[in-house]
C-alpha cells in the first residue's frame, strides 16, 4: 500500500483515498475489506466468548439437579444481553453471532478461511449452516467408501473431499451469496436426496409457522416458514397484480404497493390496489369496463347472479292488470320446536387470484441427471417436483 492510512485521523484518511490513483485503490480497496474481515471474524468469535463465559458463571455454583431447560435457556440469553450490552449490537445480532461461532467450532477449515479474511460473514454463515446439514452425507460416504474401496475411483478429486471441503470449494469461487446457497443446496440433494427430504418433512412439522404480532403505529409484523412453491405463489401474484394495476409514475414504494397487493391477494376487506399517479390518462389506472361495484372477479359473479331478481321495465302500453296477492296463514310457531334465527352472513374479502401472473414451473433434466429446479426458488429434491 504505496499511500499509508492512519486509521486514526479520519480526515486525513479520507484526503489520501480522495487522492489515490486508479493502481493505488486496486490494490488498496481489496486489502482494507480482507482486513475487516478479519477483524469482524474475531469480532464474532470474541462476542461468542464472551456469552460462553457469562453463560458458565450463571451456572457455577449449581448442582446437576439445578441445571435444567429453563435455566439453561436463561443462561444463554444473559450471554447474548452481554454480548448486546458490550458490543453495542441489536440481541438478533448477538444471537447470530453466537450460533455461527459454536458452529465454526465443527467446521475448521470453514472457520480458517472466515479468519483469513476470505469470507464475509454471511458468505461464512451459509458455508456453516450447509456444512451442517451435509455432516451426515460424510458419514454414509465413508460407510460407502470403505465397502468400495476397490471400486473404479476415477470420478476426480471431489469423490475424495468431504462435504465441508465441498463446500470450501464452491465458496471460494467468485459467486454471489445467493447463488452459493443454490449450488450447496444442489450439491447436497445430488449427493444424498434422502437427507434432504427428511430435512423438508421436518422443518414442516417443527418449524413451519406463520407469526403476526403486533408492531408500532398500528402495524403488524409478519413472519412466516412456508413451502417454497407458497412463497413463489405469493411473490408472483403479488409482481403480477403490482405490473397490472399501476404504472412507474405512481409516488409509492414497492414495498407499500406490495402490501396492499398482499391484503388483496388474501381478501382483506377494503384492501385494493390502484394506481396513484394521478394521471387521467393512466393505462394501468381503473379501467373504465370494470366493475366497480366488485372487488374481485367472483363478487362480479355473485352481482350477475342477482340481475334476475331485478323488476322488469314497465311497458306503457300494457294495459293495467291488478294483480291480487293471495293471502297466506299465519304460521303457528311450534312449542315444542322453537324457530332458529337465521345466520347473517358476515361480509368479508375474497381471495384474488391474478389470471395472468405466471404458474408455478419446475425444471427437470429427461435423462435425471441434474437436480429438479423450483422457477423463483431454486434446487428442489425429486419428490417435492413431482408432488408439484
């Protein structure tokens, strides 16, 4: 680094990168982020010693009796309200902190280059978690391995590696984060689909949820571990109806328009989706044939449905004819089986269904080769594409 920063005088820091050359911030920028992270990387695994240390000072003392879920479960989060306190960080961040530490410590090699300044900590975060879930893939191939040994190996070196090496491989290349995720994802059902399903089938039962709590100036946060193809129905009926109804001059974040088109999609009363440009000649505004008196292609449905209940025209050239109602009984109420008051039904929405949003799509190789692939998600093991 030809140009010395002081790290200690931000002006004039920030005078001697403004005066940098083009050569000069090459090989300047990519060594300042290699060494933040590094420093962020031991940043992380202080911030985990530190919880640890709180955690083993709570219990000390205890006996074996004493140390049980609750308490164990308050020990850690006094470790991460620690952690939150001294570090100056949100008690999420602590947490994720925590988590990524103790897995790095099953992980060495994942954990070298993270310290190395080779990996951001996300990046460093879906290597882990990916790791982990191929721990048992390792296992079988070993088994596999040792009971094949004088099989044909000429497959190339990735038959040898394990899973974490697998890993290392495919986050050393220049990819984005969310391709990584993608390419470990696919990795890991090539390698041992049963694993994967297993993984599905669980998250389901445990860990599936939908969570709306309520947040501040009259809002609700929502939160929610869906089956992929749920979240890619949503996300394309909610793209579809955005395209439909408004135009790029509307004022409104995409975030605020797609809220309302999530209410709309779902039957919120009174949630409907209109352009706000204020443009008269609006192609995506309210169409003029629309039916205004129905929200939805199925209330304009149920409005048809009463035309036939409408009074017909009067003719003014029929003669009068007066017509004479006949005259029905009372009804005597039965005693011994009094009447039930009739439901009223409660007006609520209805769910919309955007005709032109596209479908659901799953990617499959003829010859079963390459791993299914959900359009919108991503890698899919083979059972979930033909359930879909």
């Amino acid at each position: 680094m030809s140009t010395t920063l002081t790290f200690t005088d931000p002006d004039a820091d920030a005078a001697a990168i403004t005066s940098m050359s083009r050569d000069e911030l090459t090989e300047t920028g990519p060594d300042l982020l290699r060494k933040s992270r590094k420093h962020e990387a031991r940043t992380v695994l202080a911030a985990a010693a530190l919880a640890e240390r709180v955690y083993r000072e709570h219990l000390a003392g205890r006996s074996e009796t004493s140390v049980w879920g609750s308490v164990i479960e308050h020990a850690e989060r006094l470790g991460r309200a620690e952690v939150s306190l001294q570090f100056k960080v949100s008690r999420s961040k602590a947490g994720s902190w925590v988590a990524l530490a103790d897995l790095l410590e099953k992980f060495p090699l994942i954990r070298a280059a993270y310290l190395n300044g080779e990996l951001s900590t996300n990046r460093a975060s879906i290597m882990a978690r990916a790791a982990q879930r191929g721990a048992d893939t390792d296992t079988e191939t070993d088994s596999d391995s040792d009971s094949d040994s004088d099989s044909d190996s000429t497959d190339g070196d990735e038959s040898g590696m394990s899973f974490e090496e697998i890993v290392l491989d495919y986050g050393s290349r220049a990819t984005t984060d969310p391709v990584l995720s993608q390419q470990l994802d696919a990795a890991l059902i090539s390698m041992n689909p049963d694993s994967v399903i297993e993984d599905r089938d669980t998250i389901t039962d445990l860990v599936g949820n939908v969570t709306i709590t309520p947040d501040v100036a009259g809002h609700s946060a929502l939160d929610a571990v869906v089956p992929a193809h749920y979240g890619v129905f949503l996300t394309t009926q909610i793209e579809a109806l955005i395209d439909e109804r408004t135009c790029r001059k509307d004022p409104r974040r995409v975030g605020s328009l797609r809220v309302i088109a999530l209410g709309e999609i779902t039957g919120v009363p009174g949630a409907r989706l209109d352009c706000e440009c204020g443009l008269a000649d609006c192609a995506k505004g309210r169409a003029v044939d629309r039916n205004d008196s129905a929200e939805t292609p199925a209330d304009a449905e149920d409005a048809a449905a009463w035309d036939h209940l409408m009074p017909e025209p009067v003719d003014a050239d029929a003669p009068d004819v007066e017509l004479v109602e006949p005259v029905v009984e009372p009804e005597i109420p039965d005693p011994m089986n009094p009447p039930t008051p009739d439901e009223v039904p409660v007006a609520f929405g209805r769910a919309l269904v955007v005709p032109g949003a596209p479908v659901l799509t799953v990617l499959k190789d003829p010859d079963g080769f390459l791993v299914p692939r959900l359009q919108g998600y991503g890698p899919i093991d083979r059972d979930y594409a033909t359930s879909l």
